[in-house]
C-alpha cells in the first residue's frame, strides 16, 4: 500500500491511530513507535489524567466520567486533543492512543487534519482476548513520579509497589479495579468497536494480535507501518 515511511528524513509526517480495548497494549506499543519512529505519542487518557492531577476545570470535569468508566464528553477530549496536536513536537506526526473513541471524534479529527493539509495514514487496531485484557487491566500498577507502568502479574516491579527507574511509589489507578475495568470493556465495545468498521471502510484498518510479546507486537506493528 506504499505508506509514507516516518523513518525516512524526507520530514513527511505520518500520522497513525491505535484503537483497541483497554488492556491491549496501546500505551506500552505506542511509546516504543514514538521511540522507533519518531511520531508523538499523544494518549488521551494520559492527557486526561494530568489535568486531573492539576485540578484544572477540565480535570475536575473529567473526574466524575473516568471514575465511573464512562467516556470523557466528545466536546471535551476533541478540544483538549486538537489544541496538542498542532504543537510543534509533533510536526513529524502522531501516534494517537485512546483518541478517537467515537465516530464523533473520529470525524473531527480526520476534518481538522484536512484543514491543515494533513490526513491519518493508518489506524492500527489491537486486539487480545478478554480474560487476558482483564488481567492486565486489574494487575496494571503506574508510578505516581515518572508514570511508568508495571503488571503485577505480567511485569512487576523488583521491589514491591516501588518503582525500577525513579524510585516513586506505584499506584493503581481507581478506573483498573475490576467492577470499572469490566464496565470500561463494555463502553469499549458499544462505543469503540464501530469505529474498526468505519476505518476499515476508509482502507486505513491494520490487524494486530497483542495476544504475544510485548517485542513481537512491536515488530509485527513497525512492519505493518512501513511496509504496509
Ligand atoms: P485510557 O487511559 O485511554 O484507558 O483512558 C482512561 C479513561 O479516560 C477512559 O476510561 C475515559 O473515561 C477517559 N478517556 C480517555 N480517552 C478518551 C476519549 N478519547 N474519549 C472519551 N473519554 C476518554
């Protein structure tokens, strides 16, 4: 399919969507493309969370959807998203992950890129069965300093709830525990799951199984970005 190669110093940018549930990988594949790549790992939830640690207004409004599970209103994430994405670090492109997570969203992304000559040049879409993705989601521990993240089960940290690269201590985000994180799969396929169809339909759709190791995913994702 001939995708434009972000590897190549020709300054084409290149932007690319992870869509998938939450669990399957998204924020551990992402950062390692940003690394690969040199795209702009953008993370809504990221994004979310920090103006929640400020307290900003759109933190505090925020708040009372991520703890339910719920989604975030699209006014809110597309504005917050659309202000990040025109920065100048991501002149090069952006790995979006969690965004879009409506058609909504979907919608105003791809439009606004086109305001600004841009497009999206692939949607990647993670997948990983759902007592898998569970697990994951309920052993997933964050360091409250450098906000890298652990499993207990899968990637625990060397000592218990301390964190291997700065020492922080390790927390688990209240929307992982298990009743939110069932109720959060459920928002995923209602509200989410649309959105492969209508990628797919655009010619954008790329399959990934995030069933395996953590180096085959990134493998098989850099493949499927450069080679098409
Ligand atoms: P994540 O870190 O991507 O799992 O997102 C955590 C939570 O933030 C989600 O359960 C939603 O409540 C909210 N959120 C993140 N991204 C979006 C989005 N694109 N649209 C609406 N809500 C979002």
């Amino acid at each position: 399919m001939g995708l434009p190669s972000a590897l190549d110093d020709e300054g084409s940018e290149m932007n690319v969507i992870l869509v998938g549930p939450p669990g399957a990988g998204k924020g551990t594949q992402a950062k390692f493309i940003e690394k690969r790549m040199g795209l702009r790992h953008v993370a809504s939830g990221d994004l979310l969370r920090k103006a929640m640690r400020d307290e900003t207004a759109l933190g505090l409004k925020a708040r009372e959807f991520i703890d339910q599970g719920e989604l975030v209103p699209d006014d809110v994430v597309i504005g917050m998203i659309l202000e990040r994405i025109f920065e100048p670090d991501c002149e090069r492109g952006v790995i979006f992950d969690g965004f879009p997570r409506t058609k909504e969203q979907a919608e105003a992304l791809g439009e606004s890129l086109a305001e600004h000559g841009q497009q999206i040049d692939a949607v990647i879409f993670l997948n990983a069965p759902r007592d898998i993705l569970l697990k994951r989601i309920a052993g997933r521990q964050t360091c409250r300093g450098c906000q890298q993240s652990y499993n207990l089960y899968y990637f625990p940290s060397k000592e218990e709830n301390i964190c291997d690269v700065c020492g922080g201590e390790l927390y688990q985000r209240s929307d992982d525990q298990m009743a939110t994180a069932r109720h959060r799969l459920e928002v995923y396929f209602r509200q989410t799951m649309p959105l492969i169809d209508y990628y797919r339909g655009l010619g954008l759709l790329h399959e990934v199984d995030g069933n395996t190791y953590v180096e085959y995913v990134t493998d098989r994702l850099s493949y499927e970005l450069n080679a098409g």
